[in-house]
C-alpha cells in the first residue's frame, strides 16, 4: 500500500508540470491580453506594463521564470488584482471552494447511496420507480440551471434564502449553490447503488446468508452494501470533477468569492497568472481525490492488489 502511494505521489508530479506547460503557453494563444481595455492604452504606457510584469521577454523565459517561482511556492503577481498577489486570491478563495465542494460530494455520496439502497430494497414498489423517476431528472439538469431555479423558488418566491452573495460565516449562503452542486452527482450514485446492490442481493452468498438465517438488515449492512459500493467508489473521482467544474458557474452566479470564481474572471480578463494559480489548485485536488477513491477501492476489496 505504501509503495502504491509513494508511486501515485511520484507520478502526479511529471502530470502536474505538463498541465502547467499546457495551460501557460495555450492561455497565450488565445487573443487579447491582461493590459487590453475598451480604450487602448498609449504606446509607452503599454511597453512600461509588459516590461514591469516581464511579457516582453520571449516565451520561453517567461515560462521559465514562472516554473522557477512555483519551485518557491510563489504564483506570481496578479495582473487584473494590482494589490493582491495569486497566492493571497487563493488563499483567500479556497477555503470557501472547499467547503462548498466537500459539502456537495459528501451530500451526493451519502444521499445517493441511502437513496439508491432504499430503491433497490423496495424494488418495482411505487417508492423505487418515484426515486428514480426523480434521478434521471436530476441527472438531465445541470447545475447552472438547477441553481437560479432554487433561487428563483426560495429565494424570490418563498423568502427562505438568500439568492446570491456572501456574507462571512453565515451559513445560508451556501444551502442553494450546495444542493445545485450536489444533486447531479446524488442521483448517478443513487442509480449506481441501486443497481448494484440489487445484482449483489441476487449473489451466492447472499442466499447462503439468508439460509444461515441471518436477519435481512444484517445481511444488507454488512454483506451486501460493500461490495455493491466499489463502482460507487470508482464513480467519486469523476462526481468531484463534475463539482470542480459546475463550482466554476455556480460561484459565479451565487456571488461567491471562491477560486471558481476568480478562474472564470481571470479567464475573461486574460489574467495569466491568476488563470494559472487556478488551474494549479484544482488539477491538485483532482490528482488528490483520484489516490484517494484508489485506496478506498481497495479499502472496500481486499482482492485489488495495489503493489501491482
């Protein structure tokens, strides 16, 4: 298990250095730079900025100055911030990202999963085609029209919260942009539990649990649920990219200053750096969460061999 993660540790780094490559040289393909604005800069002015940030230098140096600063942990100036630097935007955005993507993916997992257990337990009853009904629903609508729908019902309708904004520490800020976030990812995993499980409880040894005369919850808990989990625990890492990228909208539009946020507005302000930070922060936690859903797979089979 060690070496598995020592080798998935080692393996991230060469990814990461070519996202970085990636992203540095095809955000500066695309037209338009950070200095551009509705009325064009003088000539001068416009050759003091790009000497003062360094764009004036070939590609090349840039590039290898701005991998030199990541050696140092430094992502360099924001260029539409001029008082903030992309490591004070990140560290004051993630934790609001991480609060709001950590609340969604667990809402969805453990949503779905009591959701998809208890369709399938009640399999071809009324309460399993309802809930399914419902998750093919959730599954077809995205969450950047799932959210201004919530908001539009309780928030303008009902008064119940607060449509966008972020006021600090105040919790209802965060009810819709959560439930928007996680209710896609809730109803693939119910579907997925659902399923599975009922593959499982059709398994030889089920029967021979029931046969045992074990009584049926102790079979379901501690016989059939683990197994019928592990393509549910394979799904986590694409639930969280799926979250990673809906927070890019959803942030947006709820008015909260997360790095979903300052990625999109970077994106539209040519900010490169910004832009970069970003795209930095989040390729890491993806690379994260997929050594993560890796250990819990072979967490929940002890027949997956990771040293090999």
């Amino acid at each position: 298990m060690i070496r598995y993660f020592l080798v998935r540790l080692g393996g991230a780094i060469p990814t990461l250095l070519a996202i970085v490559t990636l992203s540095f040289f095809l955000i500066r393909i695309a037209p338009g730079g950070p200095f551009d604005q509705e009325q064009t800069l003088p000539a001068d002015v416009m050759a003091n900025l790009n000497a003062t940030y360094g764009l004036d230098q070939p590609l090349w140096i840039q590039y290898g100055r701005y991998v030199g600063g990541l050696l140092h942990g430094d992502f360099g100036p924001s260029f539409r911030y001029r008082d903030f630097t992309v490591t004070e935007l990140i560290g004051e955005g993630l934790p609001i990202s991480l609060t709001l993507g950590a609340l969604a993916l667990g809402i969805a997992l453990i949503g779905g999963v009591a959701t998809g257990a208890a369709a399938a337990l009640a399999r071809g009853r009324i309460a399993d085609h309802l809930t399914m009904g419902l998750a093919v629903l959730g599954i077809a609508v995205p969450s950047f029209v799932l959210l201004p729908a919530l908001g539009l019902l309780f928030g303008i309708y009902l008064h119940w919260l607060p449509v966008a904004g972020w006021d600090r520490g105040s919790v209802a800020d965060l009810v819709l942009p959560v439930a928007a976030l996680s209710l896609p990812p809730l109803a693939t995993i119910a579907r997925l539990t659902r399923g599975n499980l009922i593959e499982v409880m059709h398994s030889p040894f089920i029967r021979a649990a029931f046969a045992k005369g074990l009584p049926r919850r102790t079979v379901v808990l501690r016989h059939a649920l683990r197994p019928a989990l592990i393509p549910v625990a394979s799904y986590l890492a694409p639930a969280a990219a799926m979250v990673m990228s809906g927070s890019l909208v959803v942030e947006t539009i709820a008015g909260l200053p997360g790095i979903g946020r300052y990625l999109v507005q970077g994106a539209l302000n040519r900010d490169y750096t910004l832009v970069l930070g970003m795209v930095i922060v989040y390729s890491t936690m993806l690379i994260t969460m997929g050594l993560l859903v890796d250990l819990l797979i072979a967490a929940l089979d002890p027949r997956v061999r990771l040293e090999t």
